[in-house]
C-alpha cells in the first residue's frame, strides 16, 4: 500500500478518534472537495464544521482496498471505513481519497445499504 496515502489517513483517524475538528482539517488541503454524508463543503472550515457535528466517541477503523499513485504526490485511495459510535450501530461506509502532496484533496463517502 501507499505510504502516502497511510500516513495522511492515520492522522485523519488519530484526530477523528479524539473528537478535534481542526487538526481534522488540517489534514485536507485549503480548497478540498468533502462530501460526507451531508450535503458537500468545500475548504477546511467547512470539513471542520461536519467533524465538529460528529457525536464525541466517534471512532474510525479503516481498511485500504485499492490504491493508485497517478502522478508524483498524487496518489487515489478507495476504503471500507467503519464509524463506530458509544449509543448507535456501527456505520460501514465506503471513502474514495484523493491526496495531493500529504494532504487530502478530495473526500467522498458512500453509504453502504
């Protein structure tokens, strides 16, 4: 796998699983494109803002399906996700990444049914 792309979504989930939405955000780049599973937001803040709207004891397990590195520091990734909560079942999501020199640049979340 890309250790690229591992390092800058290993951050992601340290700052997801201690419920920080800036140092969420300080993984995306100024101008990332982020669509969770609420209508999309563009640059950190708005990345910041959906983080900030996620239950305390959120966590984030991920697994990396399938990479591609298509230039120097571009490098696509598409993951299972599992987004574990204190009070609901576990949400099974897929993520498709796109990160650009160590930070991501793209984030699209698809909802398993």
């Amino acid at each position: 796998m890309d250790e690229d792309l591992r390092e800058v979504l290993d951050r992601w989930k340290d700052a997801v699983d201690a419920h920080d939405p800036e140092r969420v955000a300080e993984n995306f780049t100024e101008d990332a494109i982020f669509q969770g599973l609420r209508p999309h937001g563009v640059g950190r803040e708005a990345v910041a803002d959906y983080y900030r709207a996620q239950p305390r004891g959120l966590k984030a397990e991920y697994e990396v399906l399938e990479t591609r590195r298509l230039a120097d520091g571009l490098v696509l990734g598409y993951l299972a996700v599992d987004f574990s909560f204190v009070d609901r079942p576990t949400l099974h999501v897929r993520l498709g990444v796109l990160v650009e020199d160590g930070l991501i640049s793209h984030y699209q979340v698809s909802r398993l049914d």
